[in-house]
C-alpha cells in the first residue's frame, strides 16, 4: 500500500517539474528503483494509470531502472554486491557490513513535450 503514496509523490514531482518549464505533456518518467527498498514496479505502474488519468501525465510511460544493493565490509573496506540471503564478504568473510547502495526510489528524469 505504500507505493500508492510515493506513487503520488512522482506524479507530483512531475507535473510540478512539466508546470515550470510549461510543458504540454509528460512522454516519460523515468525511476531507479533500488532492490532493497521495498517498492514494486508493477503496484507504481498500476497506481500511475489510475492517478495520472486527467492530468498532462494520463500517457506517461513509466520505466523502472533496478539498482542493486552495495554493501560495505566494515573489517576490510571492500564493496560488494551480495549473495543472498547471506551478507558475507567475500574477501574476509566478514559479517559486519553496511548498506552502501540499494535503498533508493527517485525520479532520475522526466521527458516532455
């Protein structure tokens, strides 16, 4: 249920964005989605369409750009992308390990005509 909030949140990002450069239609939104942070494109998508119906947006085409998750060996400075379900990494076996990248969820950009 919380996509249908952050799936506002987009909307309104980009028809404030379409207003200030007096836009006549937003073509296409484009979305990085990172695997951790909890967010489902196809709920987004679904979403999109019911919000977007009246509005410069109604044809938008939404894409979504998966980011991995990157974590960080606290032991040994490595990044790594890991295996799952196990955070280990894989130059000291390491356990302690923070989260560098894959909790993100932005617009990255917007097309308009």
């Amino acid at each position: 249920m919380h996509e249908l909030a952050l799936t506002e949140d987009i909307l309104s990002i980009a028809l404030e964005q379409a207003k200030a450069t007096q836009a006549q239609r937003i073509t296409k939104i484009n979305l990085i989605i990172g695997e951790l942070s909890g967010f489902v494109a196809e709920c987004i998508q679904f979403n999109f369409e019911f919000l977007s119906q009246d509005s410069i947006a109604a044809q938008a085409v939404l894409t979504f750009t998966p980011l991995p998750t990157s974590l960080l060996c606290r032991s040994c400075a490595t990044i790594f992308t890991p295996e799952q379900p196990l955070w280990v990494c894989p130059s000291c076996q390491g356990q302690s390990v923070g989260i560098v990248s894959g909790r993100e969820c932005y617009v990255e950009s917007i097309e308009v005509e």
